[in-house]
C-alpha cells in the first residue's frame, strides 16, 4: 500500500517528476512529460502497478531525509545496528543532448554494514500494461512495449535478477562504497541510452546541485520564514515545463480530497486562473525569466476565439485532455474512481477572462511590452466578456452539477474590464475605453446589489445564496472594494464560519461536516490550504497581523518533512490531502509572506491592493 501523502518527497527535471516514498519506493513517475502516461503508478494502486523499490532490507524506514541544500536533490539516511546508509535520489535536469528523463538513485556507505534490496516493476498507460521484460546484459534491464521503453543500468558488481514481470537486486554496502542506479524513458523505437559511467553520475549530480543552487541564489526575500519560501519556489520551478513554460498544478493525478471518496482529479496540467497568482509570486521571488516564460505559455495557449478559451491545458498548450476511468486502478487507499484527463476542460468558468488579462496587466507592469496582437487579444476577450458575463457558470471550484450566478465569477468579469481600462490607460490605446469603463462599473454594480447579503452579513457564493465561500477573501487583493469598506470587513469575519480547527474549508459551513451541496458526488473533503493562505492576507490588509502570522504560521507547520503542502488538510486526521505537491499551495504560501513581511526583515508594511484608476 502506498504511503500516506505526506510521506512522499519530490524529485524532477523541469520536464516531468517523480514521488519518493520515506520506505524508498518511487510510487509515481509519468514519462516523458508531467502529463504523459505514468509508468510507475502504485501511487494509486500496489507493487503491481509499478514502482522502484531501494531500500535496507527487512522492515525499515527512513531515519531522516531532506534536500541537499537549496536543491532539489533528495538524501534519504537509513540507521540500522548494523551500519547506516544514505541513497541520494535526483533527475538530471535534461539538455540538447540528454532529452529523455531518468532517475538516479545512488546508495552510499556511511558507516558499518548494511544488506539492501531493490525492485523495479515498470507497468505502462498507468500501471495497465505489462511490458516485455528481458535482460540486454549482465547489467542492464529492459522493459518495452508499444511506443514505451525503460531502462535500468546498475552498477559495477551488482547483477540483477530479471523475471518475466520484474527485476530485483540484492546487495551490501559498508561505509565509503557508493553505487549508482539509473532508470531511464526511452521512445521503444529509440536505441537504449549508453550506459553511465560512475564519473558519470558523479558529474551528472555535480551539475544538478549546481543548476538547483544557482536558481535559488536569485531569491529576493529577506524575510521569516525563508526557508519555506525558497523551498515553494523551488516545487514551483519542479513544477514548471522548461521547454514551454507553462507551470502544471500538481505532479499526481486522482490523490483524493477525502479518502475512500470520489473527488479525485487529475491536476497534471496548467489551469488559466493559476496564472495570476503564479505571475505575482514569481515577479515577487525575483524571477522574472520564469514570470515571463510563463506568461508567453498563457498567451499562446489561449490565442484564437475567445470563444474557445479553457480553463486548463496541457503543458505543451493541448486541447483535449478527455476525462477517463482507470478501472484497473484500485485508488489511493481505495478511492476511486481513479480518473485521467479532466473534463472541467470543458467548462465555462467566467472567472479565467479576469484572470487572464489579470495576468497580462501584471506582466506589462513589470517590462513587457504590449504588441499588437496581445492588444487584440484584449480586446476581443471584453468584446466576448461583455456578451457573455451575465451567464451562470461553473466557477473557481469547477462544479460538476447545475450552473449558479457565482460571485467570484463576475468579481473576476469586473477584473477583466478593470484591467483593461488599465492596459489602455498604460499603454496610451484608448480603443473602447469607455464601453470597457461603462462594463466594469455596470458588473460592480451587480455584484454590490445581488451579492451581498445583509442576512449574513457578507458576500455570498452565488447569488441569493446563504452560502458563504473562501473565494470572496479576494475581493479586496483584486481591488474590487477597499480593505476597510464595512462589506469587506463583515465578509472577512464571516469566514470564522469556514474554520476548521484553525484551517478554512472552501465553503459551506464548517459546522456541517462540509458537506457539498454544489454537486452529486457526496462526501466532504479537507480544509484548503490556498483557502487559509487568503485568509491570512485578508487578515493583515484589514488590520489583524498578528492573527494573520497565526494563521501564516499554523500553515507552515503541516508541511511535510522536506516542506511540501498538498492541496487540502484534514485537521482531524492530522494528515494531508489531495494532488501533491500542490502548486496553488505553494504559490499562495510566498504570496502570503510577502503580504506580511515584505521582501526584508525591515519592510513589514503589507503592499497596498490595486484600487479602481
């Protein structure tokens, strides 16, 4: 059985990534790309569906672990009576030369004598396929079947046994010996890799903690708690798709929301409202060239009609992303269905307009320049917005059941207008300015009247909701309302509703069990962790830092071990939930410390919110 979330540490190359389990089982790695079939998939399964065992013999785990400085090189240190051993698991960053991934694991003697054990068993198209299995030397495995093939290399005086379905290694360590093992993606058509010398590895992980070290070292922020800061920023560069910049939402696909239920999706793509957060906490950490790579992915994703704009995409800006059962898949501790593709692609969420030229405005904001074609690209989302934003929608939580007028959506139809009457203003391009001024104060107008609730003493989900919901702590970041409007403060207290033990549900009301009542699928699910984040912001831009360090702090303490947040957290539990490592998590964790502590110990000023020009 796989481990519990929170015991899993992440290893990549800018490309794809790899989950590591504290027993030294990789349960999860999808080649070649984040969004490609996983070959190694007992994540959401067993042994049977693939994973690459290292570890001491017998019943044992991890004595402690952790990155290797400011890396994404993972140590994993096992004691035992007999000796201690450490295996040092990384993911080459890939070049011109190296284009497929692989995974290196090396096993070093620290002290005394330590028997270990491996098992690799690659199963293709997500533990469904059982490749042939065959031995091209004393060496070498190798697994193949359709378009798929994968290779392992072992080291000098170690021999693997090789079944029809598998391949195990036996051997020992004593202290000062090191060996290397690399698993490797090929196309089945492709001849195998070279095999890898020691110097070989020796200089391949001299070049990985070199990138990993050198991107760290840009790092702005002076603040508390940096460590979780630079630690977000480097799962948020993991998380990135070098070749084409766009930033998937999480390594893992169909990690449940509560376990044993339903709400289980795949996150192994880039989501257009992420754009916003992901663009600010970038731009903030000092990273400009990611800042802008990612904007360029958004853009050229998105171009085209208006019309067809997605909610999501693929790394490469793919389309079609169709939503299918793995039938075959048991589920993380049972959870199913387990699900690949996401068919909230097919949604209409009104929010992603805000969001996209929320982002375009923050990238002109910081240097970039505004083409013609980005020009008309604003222009025609407001032509289509203006059609179109009166509409129900699914909204930021992409319900699976009956359309509302949700009021996220049009704060974020507001944004859109806002932004481009901005853009216009920046850029010295009157255009249709002032149907674009008429369309934000009409939509303000609105939401002001439809809402809020005098009731509840705050803004609503939908209209003529009673149901209040995490999103509307927004409202005065994006600028709709001032931080100390009385609407903004009563929407802000009234989200004591949503706490969960110091943590905040999406919605609903905590004193329901969380309950849905957005959908079909029943069951609750965890407390979001984004969620307390903006909670947090909220806090401080209305005057309560000390509760918002609070919460700030209560946060960090749930990351995991090595500093990763999933998606959601059971306060219960006590344990994580959800697709992880979760990028929004993460994005929201620096977004908040620069909302707190500015980029230096000194700076403790919260940056004022955009207001309406």
């Amino acid at each position: 059985m796989a481990g519990r979330i929170e015991d899993y540490a992440l290893v990549g190359d800018l490309e794809t990534a790899a989950l590591v389990g504290t027993d030294g089982s990789v349960d999860w790695w999808c080649a070649p790309r984040f969004d490609s079939p996983a070959c190694l998939a007992a994540l959401l399964g067993d042994p049977e569906h693939g994973r690459w065992l290292l570890a001491p013999a017998g019943e044992t785990r991890c004595t402690r672990r952790s990155y290797r400085g400011d890396t994404l090189v993972l140590d994993t240190v096992w004691e035992s009576l007999g000796g201690t051993v450490r295996i040092t698991d990384f993911m080459p960053p890939r070049s011109p030369r190296e284009e497929a991934p692989r995974i290196v694991r090396v096993v070093e003697g620290l002290a005394g004598r330590v028997d270990m054990r491996g098992e690799l068993r690659v199963r293709f198209h997500h533990g469904s396929i059982v490749p042939w299995t065959r031995s091209l030397d004393r060496r070498t495995v190798a697994w193949v079947a359709g378009p798929d093939a994968a290779y392992l290399a072992c080291p000098p005086g170690v021999e693997p046994r090789v079944t029809p379905d598998r391949a195990t290694v036996e051997f020992t360590v004593t202290a000062g010996r090191r060996l290397a093992f690399a698993l490797g993606w090929r196309p089945s058509h492709a001849p195998p890799p070279p095999a890898a010398s020691p110097a070989g590895i020796d200089a391949a992980l001299t070049r990985t903690l070199a990138f990993w070290t050198d991107w760290a070292a840009a790092l702005r922020y002076e603040g508390p708690a940096r460590e979780a800061v630079l630690r977000s920023l480097l799962t948020l560069k993991a998380l990135t798709h070098a070749p084409t910049g766009g930033v998937v939402a999480a390594a893992t696909a169909s990690l449940p929301e509560t376990v044993g239920g339903q709400r289980n999706w795949d996150y192994r793509f880039c989501w257009l409202r992420d754009s916003t957060f992901t663009l600010s906490c970038l731009l903030r950490g000092g990273y400009r060239r990611e800042a802008l790579a990612w904007n360029d992915w958004l853009v050229r994703a998105i171009a085209g009609d208006p019309a067809d704009l997605q909610p999501l995409y693929g790394v490469e800006g793919q389309r079609r992303l169709p939503e299918t059962l793995a039938d075959w898949l048991p589920g993380y501790e049972n959870s199913r269905p387990v699900r690949f593709g996401n068919a909230a692609v097919d949604q209409f969420q009104l929010d992603i307009y805000g969001e996209v030229l929320n982002t375009v405005y923050s990238a002109v904001r910081a240097g970039v320049a505004l083409d013609a074609s980005a020009w008309a690209l604003v222009a025609s989302l407001l032509e289509y917005l203006a059609k179109r934003w009166r509409e129900p929608d699914e909204g930021i939580w992409e319900v699976r059941g009956p359309r509302r007028h949700f009021v996220h959506s049009k704060v974020m139809a507001w944004v859109a207008a806002d932004r481009a009457v901005r853009l216009a203003r920046v850029a010295g391009l009157r255009g249709s300015l002032r149907q674009w001024q008429a369309l934000r104060q009409e939509v303000r107008a609105e939401v002001c009247a439809r809402g809020w609730s005098d009731e509840q003493r705050s803004f609503t989900q939908s209209y003529g909701s009673r149901q209040i919901d995490a999103t509307a702590l927004l409202i005065p970041r994006l600028g709709f309302l001032p931080p100390h409007d009385p609407r903004v403060l009563g929407t802000v207290r009234a989200m004591e509703r949503l706490d969960d033990h110091g943590f905040l549900r999406r919605y609903g009301d905590a004193r329901d069990g969380g309950t849905h009542q957005l959908d079909d699928l029943g069951g609750a699910e965890g407390a979001f962790v984004a969620c307390t984040f903006w909670y947090a912001d909220a806090l401080a831009v209305t005057g309560r830092p000390d509760e918002a360090r609070t919460v700030f702090e209560r946060v960090l303490d749930i990351r995991n071990d090595v500093g990763l947040l999933a998606e959601e957290w059971d306060p219960v539990a006590g344990r994580q939930l959800g697709n992880m490592p979760q990028a929004l998590s993460h994005v929201a964790l620096v977004n908040t410390a620069f909302t707190l502590y500015g980029t230096r110990r000194r700076d403790r000023t919260p940056p004022r919110p955009l207001t309406v020009a």
